[in-house]
C-alpha cells in the first residue's frame, strides 16, 4: 500500500495560494498515483464513518469524557498515541483523572515521554476548565461558533497545546471536518503524494494553516471528505483506526 519512486508534483508547492484551483485535466500518470489511496478509502470508508460518529457522540457524553480527550491530546507530542490513551484509561481507572494529585498523575503516565513537564501541562488545563469543583468544559467551548477561533483560543490559553494538538482534540470531540490534524505520520504521505516538497521539522502557524488548505483542495481534487482524509492516511501509514 505504499508508493515506491518519484512521485508528480500535481500540486504546485510553495506558488499554491488559498485562491488557487487544482487543475482537473490530470495527466493518466498522475490520476494512477491516487488509484491506491481510492481503493484504501473504498475498504475503510465504512469504518471511517463509524468511528467520525463515534468522535461526535463524544460531545454528548460529558464533561469529564471531553476533558479526557484534552488530556489525551495534551500527552501525544513526541509520544505514541496507544501509549498515551492507555495513561488516561488508567488514570480514569483509578477515578484520578480530576482528583489526582502531581504525583498520582506522573506515575500513571511514566511511560509517556516527558511525563514531568506533561503533568505540569495535565494540571493546569484541568484547573483552568474547573469551577466549583468541577470540570466544566462543554460550557466554554460551545461559545465557539468558528471551529478555527476555538483553535486559535485553545492554542493561546492551553499550555502543551500547539496547533496539531488543539486540531486532534476538536476531530475527537466531533469538530474534525474543517481542520487537519498534521502529525508526522500525515505529513510523510502528503510528502508521498506531492502535497508538500519536505516534511518540516517544524511547523509556524502560517506554514501548518498553508498545509491545511493544500490538503482541503486536495480531498477536493480526488473526492474524498477533508474529515476522512486523516483517518484513512493514518490507516494507510499505521494499519489501523484509532484516535
């Protein structure tokens, strides 16, 4: 599943601009580079409904499963996602979650990397979404009626949260179907598929909300939703759905 030599550059690298049309007269070389993701998508595109509905039940099921979410997202840079989630399944476990203590935290999550400076990040978004003694997150968010405003205002006031964090909390609470979420995984296949000239090391704001539009004009181009578009390059880099 995976494409081997030189791929065509049938997106215009750096000269793209938000104004920009793809060209529909693709040459027959170009349509077969997509062939293979379209057959993916044809085999999971039921699977990748299902888990979207999924994300969007989420938001009906509270606060405390949304603020696990947050967490989730807050653990990921650097680490890998089973290993993060598996931390949050132990912290709701263990009902420490919203009571654990610094320590109580760090130890449930000593196999995720940098858990010290993690933790720190786990406490403040906590305490910054708790009233009263409770957390209370639905109430906020859903003052939001711009999905990118409610990620510019996460990035700004959530500590550990950059834009590919803020994006994969929001697509896991319901809201993925303007965003992208660009990990090192997508960023490889948009790389692959001629997307992008190099994978970044990393990514300015400018640069990531370029590389969005890119891949929004791309799903265009082969017809394939922007919201599936991650799980099923995910599941084409990893062999799997997950979060």
């Amino acid at each position: 599943m995976y494409w081997r030599g030189n791929l065509p550059r049938t997106l215009q690298g750096a000269g793209f601009t938000e104004g920009s049309k793809i060209k529909k007269d693709q040459s027959k070389a170009s349509v077969n580079i997509y062939n293979p993701i379209k057959r993916i998508y044809a085999l999971k595109k039921g699977e990748i409904l299902r888990r979207l509905k999924e994300f969007k039940n989420l938001w009906f099921r509270g606060d405390e499963e949304i603020f696990a979410e947050l967490a989730f997202c807050i653990l990921t840079p650097q680490s890998k996602a089973k290993v993060c989630w598996e931390a949050i399944e132990r912290l709701r476990g263990k009902s420490l979650l919203l009571r654990g203590s610094a320590e109580e935290i760090k130890e449930e999550i000593r196999y995720v990397r940098f858990k010290n400076k993690k933790t720190e990040y786990f406490l403040k978004a906590r305490n910054f979404f708790s009233k009263n003694g409770r957390v209370c997150m639905k109430s906020i968010l859903s003052k939001f009626k711009d999905i990118h405003k409610c990620r510019e205002w996460l990035v700004k006031n959530i500590t550990g949260l950059g834009y590919k964090e803020a994006s994969h909390f929001l697509r896991n609470i319901g809201f993925g179907e303007k965003i992208a979420i660009l990990d090192r995984h997508i960023l490889r296949n948009l790389k692959e598929l001629g997307i992008i000239e190099d994978v970044p090391e990393s990514l300015s704001r400018s640069k990531y909300l370029d590389i969005e539009k890119r891949i929004i004009a791309f799903s265009r181009q082969i017809d394939i939703p922007f919201s599936h578009l991650d799980l099923l390059l995910w599941y084409k880099e990893t062999g799997e759905i997950f979060k």
